[in-house]
C-alpha cells in the first residue's frame, strides 16, 4: 500500500467536529422497561455506581450489550469488539456490521422496551443530533472526560467524539494505470465504470462526508452541499460513477477500483487487499479537504445499561483508544495520550501525516447538507 501526497496533518484538535455511534439489536422482543429505571440506567458517571469495579460487576451480570453496523473492517471495531469480549464476561451482539447510520439510529428509536434494542450508538454527528433531538441518549461522563477537548464533547454528557480521519480516495493501482489524487481527476474520461462510494449518502454518514468534500472541491462551503450533487450528477453522466457500494470483496473482485471512503477504511483496506494482490493506494485530496468525527454515546432505553456505559470506559481507556489508532483512525484523546506516554508510538508513527487544515462543519451545517442531500441524491444519479 502506498499512500499519496497531497495530505495533511489530522490531529485530534483539527478533527474537533467528527461523530459515531454505537448502535443495538433488532427485532421483537420481550419488554425490557425495567432496565430504564435501574440504578445503572440512571448513572452518569462509574462513581455513581460505586467507581468502576462496581460498573464491571453490573455489566457481567446483564452479561451482554447489543450494538449496530459496526463492521469488523471499520476503524478496527473487530479488534475492538473482541478485547471488549476478553476482558470482560459480556457477549456482544453486533448486528447488521454491514448496515449504515441510518439503521442505527431506526434501530435505537423504534425498539424501546427490547430486549434486543441498541445499547450504545457509533454515529456521526448529524445523526447523533437527531439522536438527541429525539432524546433517545443518556448522559454519561467516562474517566478521561476530562481530557476529552470541550469542542469534542457535548456540555451535557449525551455524546462525545470518538474517532476519525479524511475523506480519501482509495485506488487499485494494478486495475489503474493513474491513480487519481483530487476530485478533479475523478471526472477523467480514463476513469468510467470505476468510482464508487461505502453506501448510499442518505443513510451512510461517511457517503455525506464524501458529497460536502466533493462540494468544498467544486466552489461549494460547509453551508452549500449543492456542488456536491452536482459533481456527483457529472460523474454520473460521464459514466465513470458505480452505483454499487464499495466494500473489500467489490474492491478484490474488481468491481470498485476507485473508493471514496475515510482515509483510516481506505488504509486498513491496503493492509488487508496486498496478500490478495491488490495495490490499494490511497489520496487525501487536496482540493476537498475534509474531516469529522464519529461519536459515541449511551441509548437512554438501553436494556443492558451497565454494559453500555462499560463499553464506553473500555473504548476511551487507552487500550481502547490505541485500538482505534491500530486502525488508522485518530482517538479523540491522541493529544492527551501522547503527552502521558500511553498511545502505541508504533501505531502512531503509521497514521499519515499531512499538511493544512481541513474543513470542519458544526453540527448545524452538516444537518443542513445532510438535508440538501437526502432531497437531491436520487435526481443526481438516476
């Protein structure tokens, strides 16, 4: 895997607006209302459950946590979700790793009182907004809430950044004679029936991403995302954009050679295509420079309460943060763990560095594109 200049520095200070979400089950269930009420559902902190010793004895013995859409592939969550498995006695039902922000948020607001319902929400930050606006998060402050910048958490606890990255474009250097570097050189002629995104950008909160980085490219802001249809409406009529969704098995399988996707997938992508022959380079585009977090927050009708709120301490303990670096992606608390000697220098050093500073939307201005685009995605590419 080789990666391509031009690129920029992202550190946890310049990614301050990013989101994710941990989401839950599916299903029918049995009611489950009681977990709402109980000590632990109504904790925001580990000290108010006695400290932390007390909030793992209470997370084993709910015994589980159910999440949403977290793929193994995706900043490293396979990792993740394992170490949580091992250190604790706590199974982990991740359903549909393949399924998109969207989902995890339905997932969360139509199945209170399941037992099968989300515990915690990876989401980025439009949807974590309308997660709150429908006041579906419990406040939670983990251990190293402190640390976390103000800019990168919520005053009232609800959620918080977690990871993130650039907007990239990944590309099969054996499938391409020239990789393309910059949204420009997508609308190449050279370049038909070979770009794709991750998912449908209506539902997918990285696809958004990619169509207000392709705005910014196109004479677009943070407060216009039309440029960003428009581009993708060209791209479409050139015929040079897939309609499929890009994944590992499309990209080994020569269906999407080009992929925009956050640099961090893109670059775990690299690692795990070159013992199968593929040469994924990856771009941070220099003229749609753009980056976000995802974030993390507690589902207020969790019906593992206990383990939602653990599963949160572990993400932000620095095993769990070194784990997100391991994957290419920046952790909210890097800065801080740099400066304490415990982030994994060797991870670290692995992270591409790039010059300049990136876009970064407030909460507001990416609800208002993912508005403009939810309207206009479909007369763009049909």
């Amino acid at each position: 895997m080789k990666a391509h200049r031009p690129r920029r520095v992202l550190t946890a200070a310049a990614l301050a607006g990013l989101t994710v979400v941990v989401a839950a089950g599916c299903g029918s269930a049995p009611d489950d209302a009681g977990a709402k009420d109980s000590k632990a559902a109504k904790a925001e902190s580990a000290a108010d459950l006695g400290g932390m010793d007390k909030l793992v004895e209470a997370a084993e013995k709910e015994g589980k946590l159910n999440v949403y859409a977290l793929a193994p592939d995706w900043a490293n969550y396979g990792e993740m979700i394992a170490a949580f498995e091992k250190k604790y006695a706590i199974e982990v039902n991740n359903e549909d790793p393949g399924g998109s922000s969207q989902g995890a948020l339905n997932a969360a607001a139509k199945r209170k009182g399941q037992s099968r319902a989300v515990d915690a929400l990876d989401l980025g930050t439009s949807y974590m907004q309308e997660a709150k606006k429908q006041d579906l998060l419990a406040p939670y402050k983990v251990q190293g809430w402190d640390d976390i910048p103000d800019a990168q958490k919520q005053p009232d606890a609800s959620f918080m950044n977690n990871y993130g990255g650039f907007i990239s474009i990944g590309c099969d250097a054996k499938a391409v004679k020239n990789c393309p570097e910059t949204f420009k050189d997508l609308l190449k002629p050279e370049y038909r029936n070979k770009v794709a995104l991750n998912g449908d950008p209506t539902e997918s909160g990285s696809a958004l991403a990619a169509v207000i980085a392709a705005s910014l490219a196109n004479g677009g802001s943070l407060d216009d995302a039309q440029p960003g249809l428009d581009f993708f409406q060209e791209l479409k009529k050139k015929g040079n954009f897939v309609p499929a969704k890009s994944t590992l098995a499309t990209i080994q399988q020569g269906e999407t050679p080009i992929s925009i996707d956050w640099d961090y997938l893109n670059l775990g992508y690299g690692v795990k295509l070159k013992p199968k022959g593929v040469d994924w380079q990856v771009a941070v585009p220099s003229d749609g420079l753009y980056s976000r977090y995802y974030n993390q927050g507690v589902n207020k009708y969790a019906p593992h309460p206990a383990a939602a709120r653990l599963w949160l301490e572990f993400i932000y303990s620095p095993e769990g943060q070194n784990i997100w670096l391991k994957g290419f992606s920046r952790p909210a608390l890097l800065d801080t763990m740099k400066k304490d000697g415990t982030a994994d220098k060797a991870a670290v050093a692995q992270i591409p560095e790039v010059d300049g500073v990136p876009e970064e939307p407030t909460a507001e201005q990416e609800a208002k594109a993912k508005e403009t685009v939810v309207q206009g995605w479909g007369k763009a590419v049909s």
